[in-house]
C-alpha cells in the first residue's frame, strides 16, 4: 500500500488546456510506481479567474466540486482535501463541512494567510471536530514575502500547530524548494505536524535529515507536481529504512492521520 | 551501460552532503546500477583558482576505472591552454566551466577563446545551470543560474565546439534548442538531472519535440540523489534501444568521439 499525501488534480475552469491529460498521467504514473491512493486538492481555477493562492470564493467552490467529481469516477484511487481561503471564514466553514460531507478526507490550506494568523483558528477547529488533517503549504525558510502568495514557513506553521495541539498539520513539500534545513529544526519539537516528503527536490542528504529531524513516524510520503521525484525519494528509503519503517512512511503514518475509513485497508 | 555524465566528489561549501567522497560515489553508484562516473572536483567550483582541483582528480580517479575525470578550465586564469592540452591528452571526456561561479561574462570575450580551444581540441566543455533549486540556496551563495542567452552565443561561436550542459530544465532547453540553427543544436547534448517527469512530463515531451539523441543520462549525485533520474527514465515508455541511447550511447557517439 502506498499513499500519496500531496498530489493535485486540474479541471475544466483550468488555464491548462491539458489538464485532462495531466491528470491521466498522473494517474497512470501511479500506477506504475505502485500508488494505492492519490490524496489531491484543486487550487481553484488555478490562476485562471482568481490567483492560485488567493482564490475567489466560486472559484474555491469549483475546484472543490471538480475533486469531488473525480473521486466520484475514481473512487478506488483518489481522495480529496477540502480546499478553502481563511479570508472568507464563512465560506471556508461551509465549505469544509460541505466536502467533508461528500467523502474528502482533510483539509488543504494553501497560502491566502499566514499561518501564524488568527482567521486560521476556525478552520483548525473545524478539522479538530471532524478529526481531518490540515495539509499547509510551506515555503521552507520564507526570509520575505513572495508574490503570489501569503506564505508560511515552518515556524510559523509550529505556532499554528502549537495553538492546536489536537489538529494533525502536514508540512507541505519539504523538497519544494527553500532552506529544509531549516524546516526540520523548526517542527522537530512539534509533535503534531508531520513532514511530506514531496517536491521536485532530491538533495542528498536531506531523507537522512527528515529522519533525524522528524523522525520516521511523522514522515509522509507524497509527490506533489513531480512523481519522478517521488518516486525517487521512495526508492532511496527503501534502502534506508527496514521495512517495518519503511511501511510507515509509505502508508501507516498516513492511515493513522487521516480519518478512519478514509483508505481500503483501514 | 549506464554513464552519469554529470558526478562529482569532494564537498560543498553550503551545506552538509553525505557521500562526497570518491567511495561515497562508487557506493551510490553501486546503489543505482551506475557503471561509469564523469566526476568534476566540486570544492575547485568556488576556488580562485578551480585547476588546482585537477591534479587531485587526475590522482583519484587514476585508481578506479568506474571514475573519468572532467577537469576544470577557467580562461581568466593563466595556464588554462596547459590544462586543457592535459584534458585531451589524458582522454578526460569533457572539461567544464563555471563562468557565473568564476565570476567571468559567460559568454564573453574569455569564454569565447575558451569555447574555440574546446573546439579544436575537439574536447566537450560541460557547463552547469545550476547546482541548487535557487530558492534554497545559502544567502551567501549569490551566483547566478547560467542564461540560456550565454549558451545559444557560445554554440554559436565556434563550429567546432560540443556543449554538454547539466542541470538544465524544460524552458531553458527549449529556448537553446529552437534558438539555435540544426546544425548548433545538434552540437548540445543536455543531462536529464533537471528535467520533471510525470505528471507534467516534460521529459517526454523534449524527447519528442528536441529528440531522443540530444539527452544524456546525469544525476548531479552526490548533491542529488541519483535515484531520480533513474526514476525518469523508468517511467518514459522507451524501447531498450532508445533507453540505452540516454544512458550511455549518446554520450559515447556524440561526446567521447
């Protein structure tokens, strides 16, 4: 069994006019590296009629539905987090209790406010009830702001997590690019937020550094834009790790943070 | 067969890296079924005077038939034609330039001189893009990423001349490549470390659009890990013939000739 916590999903609203074939490769990429569920989000209209980071209410309602549609054909493989933008509380609220209804299993916070922010509070009481993860973007080492979004960083998701002691938080894309390092220090005493492994970057050294820094209970296994890279990272730990713990990382973390049910073996 | 044209040994200056030593190499190459190493000295990279890693190279890899040597040659620096000449003397299969690292214009008056001796010798200049993802880079590593501006002016300047370029992404091939006349694309080849696979696919594509006979097999090991460019490869739907041109036939045919 293998789990992918971070993968995305595109649709129609998209800018992209091959969303439909990215999300056919990555399906049948999934299939070839062995991916039993593929655990998306949809940023919204991916840019098109509000920013990926920032998206409009409708847009954050389309997206949603979109995901909700595709886990419907594909109910074998994927699930969904509840995307939302903290700036619109009601919304996100209503949201999260919308698509948690229809079978999403967590909760997607991308970069609309920092994490440090108390508009955060609701939504994390909100996965607190339903007892979903929150699954945040991370900019790792975030030294300014970026355009285009409102990013966190590792200490200022630890200060969220810290606030919610009872919310399970996923630390988005440790190999996204940015200072991991410095990631991994921040969330190494934080004991409920759990490191996903995906991200374009393989540096050497840095799957050695997760296990030390976080340890390998509170690591997750995900691909986010890149599968090669995943793919990668999981070849490399199944040389490092035996395979007990390897089996963690590949699912048993995840099917212990997500909700009960929300995998076939669970 | 399979050549990672794009190793190196010795350690980095920005953080810590496991496995930079030439054991360390052969290990990991061991690991991902790696037959043969092309390996740049990594500390010489940011050294004043980067040739003086060349006779420690030389010495390493002399003891172990899996390692090649890609010396560096810096043009600013007296004694590069006497490096170079020990290059092609020596069989090394590139010699590489870090202009952005040395601090020199990348495609200026020096490394023009340089990119016509590279020529002449019928020597490979390997150049690299990048090292790092440059939103994680030290704050004291300032360097730019190499333009694709400097490579299409280079390829350009000299007919002669072979570029092997690593660490390169989509955007930035395509922007040589379909810049560039048949006759000077067909003079780059360009290392597969860099470039995403599914789901964006973007190898799969420049295999399509650019050809197959262009791309090389590299990792950027020990700073990446090499499983990943072995997972590229494994997850292109490629004939065994096709496969064995990016790991190793296209690097001997158009490089080690």
């Amino acid at each position: 069994m293998l789990i992918d916590v971070h993968a995305h999903f595109y649709h129609a609203a998209a800018p992209r006019a091959d969303w439909r074939e990215r999300n056919a490769s990555r399906l049948a990429a999934g299939r070839k590296i062995g991916v039993t569920i593929h655990v998306a989000s949809i940023l919204g209209s991916w840019g098109r009629t509000s920013p990926i980071y920032f998206p409009s209410p409708p847009d954050v309602e389309a997206g949603n539905t979109a995901l909700l549609a595709l886990q419907r054909e594909q109910p074998d493989v994927i699930r969904g987090y509840v995307t939302v933008n903290p700036n619109y509380t009601s919304h996100a609220r209503a949201e999260i209790a919308r698509c948690l209804g229809a079978g999403m299993v967590g909760v997607k916070l991308a970069a609309s406010r920092r994490a440090t922010d108390p508009l955060l509070d609701p939504i994390c009481e909100l996965a607190r009830e339903h007892g979903v993860p929150v699954l945040h973007h991370v900019w790792q080492h975030r030294r300014r702001d970026w355009p285009g979004q409102e990013a966190s960083d590792g200490a200022e998701l630890s200060a969220l997590a810290a606030r919610h002691p009872r919310v399970r938080f996923i630390l988005a894309h440790i190999g996204g690019g940015g200072d991991w390092e410095h990631s991994l220090a921040a969330v190494r005493a934080t004991p409920n937020v759990y490191v996903d492994l995906s991200g374009s970057g393989v540096d050497g050294g840095m799957l050695e550094a997760c296990l030390a820094g976080a340890g390998v209970e509170r690591l997750l296994w995900g691909t986010d834009l890149t599968m090669d890279t995943g793919w990668a990272k999981l070849r490399y730990l199944e040389r490092l790790l035996p395979p007990g713990e390897l089996e963690l990382v590949q699912w048993k973390n995840a099917a212990r943070i997500f909700p009960r049910g929300a995998f076939p073996a669970d | 067969m399979r050549i990672d044209v794009n190793a190196f040994v010795g350690a980095y200056p920005y953080r810590r890296v496991p496995g930079t030593s030439p054991d360390g190499l052969l290990r990991a190459m061991t690991r991902a079924a790696i037959d043969e190493a092309w390996v740049s000295h990594l500390p010489s990279l940011f050294w004043r005077q980067p040739m003086e890693g060349n006779a420690w190279l030389y010495e390493t890899v002399a003891h172990e038939p899996r390692l090649k040597p890609v010396p560096a040659l810096h043009p600013g620096v007296s004694g590069w034609e006497r490096a170079l000449g020990e290059a092609a003397d020596r069989g090394a299969p590139a010699g590489r330039c870090d202009p952005m690292y040395y601090g020199l214009d990348p495609a200026g008056p020096d490394m023009r001189v340089l990119a016509a001796a590279c020529g002449a010798a019928k020597l490979p200049l390997m150049m690299a893009v990048r090292l790092e993802d440059a939103r994680q880079r030290h704050p004291n590593d300032t360097a730019a990423e190499l333009p694709a501006a400097a490579v299409r002016a280079l390829i350009r300047s000299d007919e002669d001349l072979r570029l092997l370029i690593t660490h390169a992404d989509r955007g930035f091939i395509e922007e040589v490549h379909f810049g560039s006349t048949p006759d000077e694309a067909a003079r780059l080849w360009w290392d597969v470390s860099w470039i995403w696979g599914p789901p964006e696919d973007h190898l799969a594509l420049l295999l399509g659009t650019i050809g197959l006979d262009r791309f090389v097999f590299g990792t950027g090991q020990p700073l990446r890990i090499p499983e990943a460019s072995m997972a590229k490869l494994d997850l292109l739907e490629l004939e065994p013939q096709q496969r064995a041109g990016i790991e190793s036939e296209n690097a001997r045919a158009g490089l080690l000739r």
